[in-house]
C-alpha cells in the first residue's frame, strides 16, 4: 500500500522588517502630522482667525497650500497604512503615488521659500532632504527584495 501524503501550501508572506518598518513608523508619524496640520488651520480658522488676526486673510491664503496637501496626503497616507499592514501586492503603486505627491508639493514649496524675503538656506536644505527621502523610498519600493517577498509574492 502506498500512501503519499500532500502537504498543503501556505502562502504565508514575510514578516514586515528592516527598512519596511521605517517607512511604516515614518507613515504613522506623517498621518499624525497631517492630522494636526488639518485640526489647527480648522481651529484657528473657526475661532475667527481670518476676521480677528488678519482682515485681508493674508494668513489663511499662507496657510491654504499646507491645508490641502495635509487634505490630499492624509487619506493616501491612512490607506498606504492599511495596506502596509494588510501586506497588499498594491502597495508599491501607492507609495508611488503619495511619495510623487510628497515630491511635487515639496517643489512647490522649494518656489515659495525662494519667493520670501525672510527665507534662508536652511529652510531650501530641508525641503531637498524631504524629496531625496522620498526618491529614497521610491527607489527602495522599486528595488528592494524584502518588498518583493513581502508584497509582490
């Protein structure tokens, strides 16, 4: 009598580790960043920002870039999360995604410091790091074997 027994597949996917852990603690953070950004400008608009603190609402038109990137960024950010922890062979689109978003508004910003008076070389410095962070990312979404094992197998 012979008997063969069947082993039953399992595809099981990698634990999140290494640089993978990084970008899911820097996502966390940003979420929690954009949160804050979206709550303070409503506050501070709501309490009557605009009529009491300036009337032309010079201020709110300052505070209105930041607004709608922490608008368009907060969504994407809580859905890369979920499908981080979810471990969705998705994922390497919408880091594409909310990272090339990052990379453009951070350009934006790079023509709006050079446009203030009082702007200086450290603020310029800082908004290049934040894009090379996010080319970083990218890179290492396209590359990276750990990404592949962990979400594209």
């Amino acid at each position: 009598m012979n008997t063969t027994i069947i082993e039953p597949e399992f595809s099981i996917k990698p634990k999140i580790e290494g640089w993978l852990v990084v970008y899911l603690l820097q996502i966390i953070i940003s979420i929690l960043f954009y949160l804050l950004i979206v709550i303070g400008i409503l506050h501070w608009w709501d309490a009557g920002g605009i009529i009491h603190n300036d009337v032309s609402g010079y201020k709110f038109l300052l505070l209105l870039p930041g607004l709608i990137t922490a608008c368009i960024k907060l969504p994407i950010s809580l859905l890369v999360l979920f499908l981080i922890i979810k471990k969705k062979q998705i994922i390497p689109r919408f880091v594409f995604m909310l990272e090339g978003i990052c990379i453009f508004t951070r350009v934006i910003e790079i023509v709006n410091i050079t446009m203030q008076l009082d702007s200086t070389i450290t603020q310029i410095l800082q908004t290049i790091l934040y894009i090379l962070i996010s080319f970083t990312w990218i890179l290492y979404f396209k590359k990276s074997i750990r990404v592949k094992n962990t979400f594209l197998k």
